[in-house]
C-alpha cells in the first residue's frame, strides 16, 4: 500500500491542477524550452497524451509542456480527459469552416497558431519543440544542444515525401529547391515559429484543395487520400520562409526498426505497427478503446528483457526489440499512474505490475543521453554529387555478381564476362562464387571470372531451409567483409545478363542515400501488409531489381539488413501468397528480392529507379533508348525459335568443345513490316548470339585449342572478336560469324561429341607430323653448322639493342601488355 500511495504521488505532483509540467525538472537551461503536441477529445489520443506525458516526466524534458486539445463544443460535453496534460484548447478545423472538408490532421498547424496568438506562455519561450502524440521520450529535446539555429531548425527525416522532388513543390512554393523532406520531430526557434505558422496553415489548406495531384507517384501517399496534406504544408511553408532544416535521421525511430550501429534514439514514435516474436501492437487498433478510464487494464504486456535476449543473439537486432517493449512498457507505466489519479483501486499484484514498479525498470527507462553519432545530421553535399564537372575525375566503380557451382551458372558467366569487357564498363569485374566444401572439389569453373570464394547457405545453417537466392545478400556482405576495394560506387548484377554499354553512376546519377535500379513493378508486396509487417518504413519501400548502382558506404549500412530481410520474409510462409507477393509460384521464390527492398526501406534509401537501364529479351523496345543490360530471366522467342535459360539448368556447355545454344535466326530474315516487333526481334537475336560468341571464344581459349587457360581478358575479346568497345555500337550483332540452322539440345551434345572423336583420330597425324617436321629441322641445322665450321667462320652473337624479350610479354606503342593466356585481368 505505501508503494501505491507513492506512485499516487507522484501522479499527482505531476497532473495537479496548476502544477507546471517540467518546470523544474532539475536542469537549468540557459534559454526557455517549450513543448507542444496536438490531439483531439477523443479515447484513441487519450491514452497517447497518457504514454507522452509519462515518458516526459521520466525523460527530465526542460520546460513546459501543452497539449493543443482542438474540440467541437458538441464534443467537449462529453469528454473525459481534460485534466490529462496541460492543455490549451483550440477551436477544432476537423471539418473546415470555409470548404466543409473533413480533414482532422489540419488541427495540427491551426492549432500552434492559435496557441502563439493567444497564448501567453508563447510570449516568454525561445525554443519550441513540436511532437506528435503518438511517441515517447526516451531522453531530453535540447534544441541547441541538437544544432538548432536561428533559422535552421531540427528535424526528423521523412524521406517518402516525393512532393519535394517534383510537380508538386514546383506548384505550392516559390523555392522548391528549400524544401526538406522533414517531420515528427521539430525543434525550432520561437521567431521561426512565427513565421512559419501562418505559411504552414495556409500552404495545408492548398495542397489538401489540389486533388489531382494526390496521386502516390507524386505525393508518396499510399493511400491517394491527401492525409499528408499537412506535412507537405509545413515543408512548402518553410521553404516559402527560407527556412533550411537540420536533418537527423538518427534521434527519432519508429519501433521495429534497427537503429544505426553507435545511436541512441531519444524519440520513439509507434505510428506503424511493431512486433516482438508472438507479440505485436498496433496503434490502428484501438481507435475507439477506452482503456484510460478502464481501471486495471493495460495494454498485453511485451516479452520480459531476458526473454528478448534469448530470442536474438545479434546485438544490434536485439537493441530494436528493446525498443519495441520499452515503448509498451512506458505506455502501460503511464495508465497504471493515470488509472491511480483516476481514483481506481489498487490493482491486484501480477509478475508484469512487478516488473514495471521495480528498479531494474527504471534503470531501462531513464533518461538518454544522444551519443556523437546520434547527433550526426544528413548532409545535402554528400547527396547531390557533381558528376558532371569535367575537371572532376569519376568515381571508381566495381562491378559484382553472384552464382553457385554448377554448370547452369557457367555458361550464364561466361556470357556476362565476355560481354562485360566489350561493353567498356570502368572498373573491375569480381564473382562471387558460393561454393560448399564439397562441390568445389568437383568444380571446373575457376578460372571463369575474377572469383571471390563465399561460403554457400544454400541449406540455411540455422534452419535447414533450402533457398539458393539467399547467397545473393550473404556474398555481398561475405565480399564486403574480406575483399579489398578503393571503389566509391558498386553496381551488382545478376549472372543471366548482358551487358550491352556501360552503367556508370554519373550518368545515372546515382548518389550517397540515392541508389540507381530498374523497376521490378511485380513486387506487389511494397504496396501491402507485407511491407508493414516487415518494415518500419513502408512508405520507403521500392519496386527495384536486377541492377544495382550503390555507394560503397550505403551497401556497408545496408547489407546486412538485406541479409536479414532475406531471412525474415522467407519465414513469414503465411503470406508467400501471389495476392500479397505478386509470386506466381507462391513458393516464397522472391522473398530475397523483398529483402532488398525493406533492408532498403528501412534505411530509407529511396532509390532513383531508370526504365532505360535494363530490358527484357521479347519486350518492345522504347523508341531511341539505348539500354545497357539484357536480363534473360524469361523465356523469349522469334519465330518458331526460342531460349529459356531454365532448360539449359543441367546442361556442361562450358566445358564441351564446340557445344553451343540453338542459333537464333539471321536478321535478313525478319519480317520489317512491324518496326516494335523488328526492333524487339533485333534485340532477341542479339542476345542470343552474344551468348553464343562468348561460348566460342571461350572454346578457343580453352582446352578445345590446346592452350592452359580458359581465363578471359580484355585484350583477348578485342583482338579475337574483331569488335569495338564504342559505346554507342547497338546495331552491330557481335556474334556475326555464327550462322547454321537451329539446332535442340541433343544435337548440341552430338557435335560437341562429334568433336571430341575428330580431334582423337588427328591426334596420331598430328604426332607423326610434328616428329617429322622437327627431324627435318635437325638435319638442316646440321648441315649449316657443319658447313661454318669448315670454313672457319666464326659465328656472332648479337644483343638485341632495342629490348629484352620476355615470354608472355610483346610491347605496343611503347607499353608493355600480357599477352592470351599470360594474366588473368584483376
């Protein structure tokens, strides 16, 4: 009973009538803070203002602390909660005076307007911080402490407010290039809050009239519905001002992400749903629940922190789930001191009202000091790089692709190599070959492509789930830990492409946070509860596949969590559904693909997405577009011909002479009547014939000539090819020699064999000749020899005054090179 009686105390210390919230909280500030958050008189922001007002009192928060209450007088009849914060009231704008419109989130901007007009504590503060109901305070808001200015406020990143980049800005503020992607948290000077104020309400009210630009595309709204009306208000009203945002993306988290490595967020804000193992919680649930009048009932208690910890073994996973709970915790904490205030009777003792009352608790939930790196803001110059000064050498790029040890990833690589070195992509190339023990005892293809040798999780380690896709994200992140790179930019490829020019991220424009790809438009879950369940930000989630261009700092960020992903959707088997993955196979095929883009998501890389990078053979071309890569992934055809990658899984091509793919038929023979049928034609044939050239060459380097490397380099295709590395140089078919009728997949074998049985019943003449030939040479050196002797001449030795000779090297324009079979490219 005295524990009761303590916390009803403190309850009332805090919430008493005339009692200053935060007044004195034990810090001294050297300039007057204040805090507004804005609800209506509703249960669903009760229960909210209770876990807010909770965890400022726990965080020490400097200063005071109002709630804008915006209610109807029709609603104030009824309302219960009056006595729950400090509160200001202000007339509701739910449905507009003027329009009629129903939009409650205007209240917001309404709200702190009415509150510096009308209010005197507006007249003696210097800082204001502005939250949302619906988040916790983990630790003190200092706004200078954070890097507040004078006109450069502190802000959370809201990267999904497209409207920044485009049309939509352009329409609603004079200076769309200030406009800064921010909310949640905002901590700003008390004169900028002035001017913004009456630009926020207003800039509101114009973008929610602008209906025909309430499109996703255009807004990043996922619902279509304007709902975010007013953030793009408050971003458009500040750049009208010329306000430049200081933007964090570390001291504000939404529960379920994973902080970056070294934060500590001091601002949890629960506006998407979250889990832990079994439990989850969701905001959206419980609009209507009464639970702050609804004495001795809580919100289902989370796990306890040493069950977290037997869950996750990984640190920085298990940091997020501590977050998670911690964020339930506070809430619950807080209705069982409001229920107190509320005259309840004292709950019965449970393990969980223990816990929440005990020290161990406290010491979780105290107050948060922001680390360096949580302080850290994003920096508009290391976004927008200058790609385009030609004084400025370009980044170093790389270029990597991941296969398995089987003959179906062989020939894809020596498509892809081959078409790598004519393409004149910059930079290196490097494999990255997941392997087991066993199946590298076997393997034939090393010399194939400059190799990093990756472990293979193909049978996951952990669960035993067969899923191959899965060595994509584990060999880049393998590749990333223990190979040696200088490149700024890395560009991933799968191995059934060809590349057709290079894919640089200057053209591209790809940037630090700004990665480039091509549109995977199937990946339906971005748009669904899957991307909700499996990211903190689905708003950020992107439709990207296939090729990648990403700064070498953001892969380090983000590879794990690809990985992670990965493994997290391919164990979500209940929703593996064509409906909510777009997977026709329903077989959990894609979920790398998905790891992708919430590990993407949840870092908020939002992706410059290109339609021109990439096609698919079979598909119409886009008139005047040059694209760089063929990803062969799906079957195609011309005419009665046709290639599917999938019916060449089982077949050794590489490593039999002369074996080649069915030749696709000779252009001349195309009917020009269709110009989008000849050019999607066109681009088949050429495909398939790169494919074909590559396996040529790579015969003829090979044991098929008698030579002891069947490594490619680049020299090698431009003098045995015959053709240009030009960028530009589309409609030249690179495998113009190959011609011949179609022929399946057993003819093949049958003249690769053929081969092998000519080559056996040459080899005796061959021996016969050779010994021959060289007893001939004997006799005549002989001859000569003796003949000199005779005569007494007496035989010179010259130097070669111009160079020394070595094997394996010749010298071209006065530089020297290897020459076919003497190095393998780096």
């Amino acid at each position: 009973m005295a524990e009761f009686s303590v916390l009803l105390a403190i309850v009332f210390m805090g919430l008493g009538v005339g009692g200053g919230w935060g007044e004195e909280t034990g810090q001294k500030a050297p300039w007057r803070i204040h805090t507004l958050f804005s609800v209506e008189c509703q249960n669903y922001f009760d229960w909210q203002t209770v876990g807010l007002m909770n965890s400022f009192r726990k965080a020490k928060q400097p200063g005071p602390i109002t709630r804008l209450l915006s209610c109807t007088d029709e609603e104030k009849k009824n309302y219960r909660g009056m006595k729950l914060a400090p509160t200001f009231e202000v007339p509701s704008m739910s449905r507009h005076p003027k329009t009629g419109d129903w939009y409650p989130a205007i209240n917001k901007p309404a709200g702190v307007l009415h509150w510096l007009k009308h209010s005197k504590d507006a007249e003696k503060v210097d800082w204001v911080v502005i939250l949302d109901a619906d988040m916790i305070i983990r630790g003190p808001i200092i706004p200078w402490e954070l890097g507040a200015e004078k006109g450069k406020p502190v802000a959370a990143y809201y990267g999904y407010l497209r409207g920044c980049d485009n049309i939509l800005a352009q329409l609603h503020t004079k200076h769309p290039e200030l406009c800064d992607k921010v909310g949640g948290l905002l901590a700003m000077h008390i004169d900028d809050l002035r001017a913004l104020a009456p630009l926020w309400l207003s800039k509101t009210e114009e973008v929610r009239e602008d209906r025909a630009h309430w499109g996703t595309n255009i807004t990043g709204d996922i619902y279509e519905k304007g709902w975010i009306s007013e953030m793009y208000g408050y971003s458009f009203g500040a750049a009208e001002v010329g306000l430049r945002h200081k933007i964090n993306d570390n001291l504000m988290i939404y529960p379920g992400y994973i902080p970056q490595e070294g934060t500590e967020p001091i601002l949890l804000h629960y506006g998407l749903p979250f889990s832990v193992g079994n439990w989850s919680f969701s905001k959206l649930d419980l609009h209507e629940d009464d639970i702050v009048y609804d004495c001795g009932r809580l919100f289902p208690e989370p796990p306890y922190p040493r069950d977290v910890k037997q869950m996750q073994p990984d640190p920085i996973v298990r940091h997020s789930l501590f977050l998670s709970i911690e964020c339930v915790n506070t809430l619950n904490e807080g209705l069982l001191l409001q229920h107190a205030a509320n005259g309840c009777p004292k709950p019965q003792w449970s393990k969980y009202l223990s816990f929440l009352k005990s020290k161990t608790f406290a010491e979780l939930t105290g107050p948060k000091i922001v680390t360096p790196g949580t302080l850290q803001t994003k920096k508009d110059e290391v976004q927008k790089q200058d790609f385009d000064d030609p004084a400025k050498p370009h980044p170093r790029i790389h270029t990597i692709f991941s296969t398995e040890c089987t003959p179906y990833f062989d020939w894809q690589t020596v498509g892809l190599v081959h078409s790598f070195y004519l393409s004149g992509q910059p930079g290196n190339i490097t494999r990255l070959l997941s392997c087991t023990d066993e199946d590298l005892k076997q393997y034939k293809g090393h010399d194939l492509a400059p190799t990093h040798y990756v472990p293979s999780m193909s049978r996951h380690p952990l669960t035993g789930d067969w899923y191959p896709a899965i060595n994509k994200p584990a060999a880049v992140l393998h590749w990333l830990n223990h190979a040696n790179t200088d490149a700024e930019f890395i560009v991933i490829l799968d191995a059934d492409m060809i590349m057709r020019g290079p894919v640089t991220p200057w053209e591209f424009k790809a940037a630090r946070g700004h990665p480039v790809s091509t549109p995977y438009d199937y990946l339906i879950g971005c748009d669904n509860e899957l991307a909700k369940l499996h990211t903190s930000h689905p708003e950020a989630c992107d439709k990207v596949g296939g090729v990648i261009i990403m700064h070498i700092d953001d892969l380090r960020d983000f590879a794990l969590l690809w990985l992670h992903k990965t493994e997290e959707v391919r164990a979500d088997k209940a929703h593996y559904t064509r409906n909510i993955t777009g997977d026709i196979y329903e077989s959990g095929w894609i979920s790398e693909m998905y790891g992708y883009s919430f590990g993407a998501a949840e870092l908020k890389l939002r992706h410059l997405i290109n339609r021109e990078i990439l096609i698919y053979p079979g598909y119409v071309p886009e008139h005047g577009v040059k694209y760089r890569v063929f990803h062969y992934g799906l079957e195609f055809r011309v005419g009665n011909w046709s290639f599917d990658k999938a019916n060449w899984r089982d077949v050794d091509i590489v490593n039999r002479c002369g074996a080649n793919f069915p030749d696709p038929p000779d252009p001349s023979t195309l009917d020009h009547a269709d110009e989008d049928a000849l050019q999607r034609d066109l681009l088949s044939i050429e495909c398939a014939k790169t494919l074909n050239e590559a396996l040529r060459l790579h015969h003829e380097r090979g044991s098929c000539s008698n030579t002891n490397s069947s490594s490619t380099s680049k020299e090698d295709i431009m003098e045995e090819g015959g053709i240009s590395r030009k960028f530009g140089r589309f409609g030249e078919t690179i495998a113009s020699k190959i011609n011949g009728p179609p022929m399946n997949h057993s003819q093949v074998l049958t003249q690769s064999a053929v081969a092998d049985g000519m080559f056996s019943s040459y080899r005796s003449w061959m021996i016969i000749l050779w010994a021959f030939c060289g007893l001939g040479f004997f006799i005549v050196t002989f001859l000569v020899y003796s003949g000199h002797k005779r005569g007494g001449t007496r035989v010179k030795h010259y130097r070669n005054k111009r160079r020394s000779s070595y094997p394996g090297l010749v010298e071209i324009n006065g530089r020297h090179r290897h020459v076919r079979g003497a190095e393998v490219p780096p």
